[in-house]
C-alpha cells in the first residue's frame, strides 16, 4: 500500500473541498468517493463534479495527481434514518441535546465503505472533513470516534490505513485560511462559488460566502467563517 497514496471523502461541500485539496497538496495519488443517501441537500452531491473540473483547470500540479472518482448508493441509510437532512422536516433541537440533523451511524459507515475501497484500491491514507470544532455535537465527528474506528479497520482489514482529519481541530475561518494557506484566493473562490454546505440544498440564492438558504445552521456557521477569514488581517 504506497504512502503517498490518498482517499478524499469529497460530498461537494465546503470542508471536503478543503480537505481535497489539502490531499492533493501532500500525497501523489489522491482518489474521491462520496455517497448518496437520498439527503435533502443532494444539491451538495451534484457539486461534486464541477468542482473537481474547475480544480484541474486552475490547479495544473494538483490534476496530475488527481485520480478516479465514485459515488456510492447508499439509500439505506435515508431509509433508516428519521432526520432532518434524509426528511423533509423541521430543524431541531432533540431530547439528547443532537440537532435532528444528526444521522446515527453516517460517519461511521462512510469510513467503513471507504476503507473497503481503499482496501481494494491499494490506497493508505483516508481522509475526511469531520472536526469537534464547529460539529454541532455529533459524536461520530470526535476525534475520539475516529482513532477508535481506525483502530478497528486496521484489525478487521489486517492493513494499516491512516484516517486523516485535517480539520479535526479549526473552526471554519480557519478553514477558510488553510484553503487560502493551500491555493490562495483561486481555490478560495472556487470553493466559494461552486461547493453547496446548505442542509436545505439552495443554490439559487448567492452570498459573498456562497450559495445557500442562509438560514440554516450550516449556512450560518459558514457566513460567520467567512467574515471572520475576510476580516482577518493574514488575510
């Protein structure tokens, strides 16, 4: 399994955005999967595409390294879940103190697909977008979760896979900066105008920090980002 070798959760929003292209800055071979849970946002998911075109047109060193992509079916996982983001309900607070947002089991199942492919791809390092900075609480986002499922993947795969989280850390205007860190405005911009973080799935109604409902959780957390990174003097 050679070291430089990379497998990017990419669903088409903003922090997998970042994370590829902190990927493509680091390892030779970098490959993307997503999945496709029947999420209301899947206007997410149909980003996905023009971003990776627009990044090989203004990125020339990253394309070269830039390899397959795939999305996987996973509508099971809307099927079994009553959430906001696999059903058209309201945004909320639960019982637990978890936004209904949260989907029981997503993370865990997506590294879990993702390291069978990379299995099978002969890829080390996997990398996802998941931090405990802005996470809105969800337990499958801990850095805790992720070296416990690393742990576990290794064992049941007898391999020794690498679950990178670049963002484990940072909030977004950090986010924001380490995309400026890594492509300066050309990728901040890119990843401006073409990835969709909306829970709602808006892409008709334009913002300075891109395009969504602006009203939802993911929306806001993205605004505030943004106008901290703007208002940063680095920046």
């Amino acid at each position: 399994m050679p070291d430089k070798t990379a497998l990017v959760l990419f669903s088409g929003g903003q922090d997998s955005a970042t994370c590829l292209a902190w990927a493509l800055d680091r390892f030779d071979h970098v490959e993307t999967i997503g999945f496709d849970y029947r999420q209301r946002h899947r206007a997410e998911l149909d980003a996905r595409d023009d971003f990776r075109h627009e990044l090989e047109a203004k990125f020339p060193s990253w394309a070269t390294k830039l390899g397959t992509d795939r999305v996987l079916d996973l509508s099971v996982l809307g099927e079994i879940s009553e959430t906001a983001l696999t059903r058209d309900v309201e945004i909320v607070a639960e019982a637990s103190g978890l936004p209904n947002t949260f989907v029981p089991g997503r993370n865990i199942l997506f590294l879990t697909l993702a390291a069978a492919v990379a299995y099978r791809r002969g890829l080390k390092h996997i990398v996802t977008g998941v931090c405990e900075t802005d996470f809105s609480g969800y337990p499958d986002c801990r850095d805790d979760t992720v070296k416990a499922l690393q742990v576990a993947l290794n064992l049941g795969m007898e391999t020794r896979f690498v679950l990178e989280t670049p963002l484990m850390w940072i909030n977004k205007a950090q986010t924001w900066m380490l995309a400026h860190e890594l492509g300066g405005s050309p990728l901040v911009d890119l990843i401006r105008k073409s990835t969709v973080t909306c829970y709602h799935g808006d892409i008709a109604t334009v913002h300075e920090w891109g395009r969504g409902c602006g009203e939802c959780p993911a929306c806001k957390l993205r605004e505030r980002g943004y106008k901290e990174f703007a208002d940063s003097p680095v920046h």
